[in-house]
C-alpha cells in the first residue's frame, strides 16, 4: 500500500535516520548521567520538568535503560516534578484569566504576563533556553 511505502520513505532519508540516531544515544546518555552522576540528577529534579513530548520519550527510555529499583525512584521523581511544574503552569495561567478581570487592572502582573506562550511551549515542546515565542 501506498502509505506504507511512504512510511518507509520517510525514514530511509540520510539526515532525518542520522538525527534519529543520534537522539537515541542523548536519550541513552541522559539516563548513563541520571545513573552515574548525582549533580546531574540534583539538576534533573531541580529543574522545571520537561514538555509532554519528551516526557514521554523519558518514560520510555527508563523502561530500557533502568532496571526495576531506579525506575521505582525516577517514576515518582518525575511525576512529582512534572505536577509541581504543571501546577505553576496553571496558577500563571489563571492568574492571566484573572488579570483582565476589572478590578484586577492594577495589580501585579506576577509570572503571568508569558504565562500563555510558556504553556503552549510546555505542552507541544520546544527548545527550553529559547525565549518565550512571542509574535512579532
């Protein structure tokens, strides 16, 4: 069928199999320095979480690369980080609902003025040392 030759095609393409690759060993070197390096993983659990898509990828990559005792430690750690992460989300993005309330036009802005672009970033991915998309 045509799809399925389609599908093929578009991974038999040189560039798009090497940058293929090459993630797959990122993502086997972040769980090497999750295992081996412990101010990696203190900078992992300290960090803001990921988006959703590459939290996935993350999940799936501690199904191959810890054995059952490390994923009963990196599961919880990284469902706790992306709640609490999630959670912040909300609060910014509930505050920027509640900003453009009238009786809520001289108050503080807090983190909830990029609390829009920062959310979408956190869900569809991208480049966290990026700044804020913002239209031009």
């Amino acid at each position: 069928p045509i799809a399925a030759w389609t599908a093929f095609k578009d991974c038999s393409c040189f560039i798009c199999q090497n940058i293929k690759d090459t993630f797959k060993r990122y993502v086997e070197t972040f769980f090497w320095l999750y295992r081996q390096d412990n101010e990696f993983k203190n900078k992992i659990l300290r960090s803001k979480g990921f988006c959703l898509h590459h939290f996935g990828i993350l999940c799936n990559g501690a199904d191959k690369y810890l054995n059952d005792k490390e994923k009963a430690e990196f599961y919880p750690a990284m469902f706790r980080l992306m709640d609490e992460n999630f959670q912040r989300m909300e609060e910014d993005l509930v505050w920027l609902s509640d900003k453009f309330d009238y009786r809520n036009k001289d108050a503080d802005w807090k983190n909830s003025k990029d609390a829009l672009q920062r959310g979408m970033q956190k869900l569809r991915s991208g480049y966290p040392a990026d700044p804020v998309h913002k239209a031009k």
